[in-house]
C-alpha cells in the first residue's frame, strides 16, 4: 500500500517522478530552463522581496502546470491507449492549462520588465 509512506520515502517518489519528466517531457525541460533562467534573474537584478514572490509563484505555476499535464496524458495514454474524441479534449484541456499558465508567465515577465527597466 502506498498510503502513510514516512517522508523521505514520499520525497523521493516526488524526485522521481520529477526526473522522470524532465528525462521524458521536452516541454518540462523548456520550462525548466525558462524557471532558471527566472531565478538567475532573481540573483543579478535583485528586484525586492515581492517581485521575487511574484516571480517564483509564476515559474512555480507553469511547471505545476506542465507536471500535471505529463502525469495526466501518461495516465490516458496508459489506460485508453487508441484514439477516442472525448480523451483529445482530455488531453486538449490539460495542454490549454499549462499554455494559459504560460501566457500568464509571459504578462507577469512583461510587468515586471515594464516595472523594473523604465523607472
């Protein structure tokens, strides 16, 4: 049974299940790289405490976003393996999620760049 499972055995399946997408997902692996290149952003420009939030909520929702897509399409993919209408749109409607959170990236990068590079 995988319920009450103490804490590090928890943390390490989250790790895996972590590294498995990022070995399997090229589109975690795009975002992952746009979250380090946030935090690397973070580190130079020093922009205060809650644009750092801002920053850090908005990269974290983009890679929540992708993680359950990934782990929703593998599940699909798993148990209904040949195409049917209804699991396009399931797996439409996971892909619009992460692309809203991406869009939502991208205005918050605008904000700020508008914010921090014209005062």
């Amino acid at each position: 049974m995988m319920k009450n499972l103490p804490f590090n055995k928890r943390l390490a399946n989250a790790l895996q299940g972590l590294l498995h997408a990022l070995r399997h997902e090229r589109s975690l692996r795009f975002h992952a790289l746009g979250a380090f290149a946030v935090f690397a952003a973070i580190l130079i420009l020093r922009p205060g405490y809650l644009w750092s939030a801002i920053l850090i909520l908005t990269v974290g929702t983009v890679l929540t976003a992708e993680l359950f897509n990934t782990a929703l399409e593998t599940l699909v993919d798993h148990l209904h393996p040949e195409r049917h209408e209804k699991i396009r749109i399931v797996k439409d409607c996971a892909a619009a999620a992460v692309l809203l959170a991406a869009m939502m990236a991208v205005g918050v990068a605008l904000a700020f760049t508008l914010t921090f590079f014209t005062d």
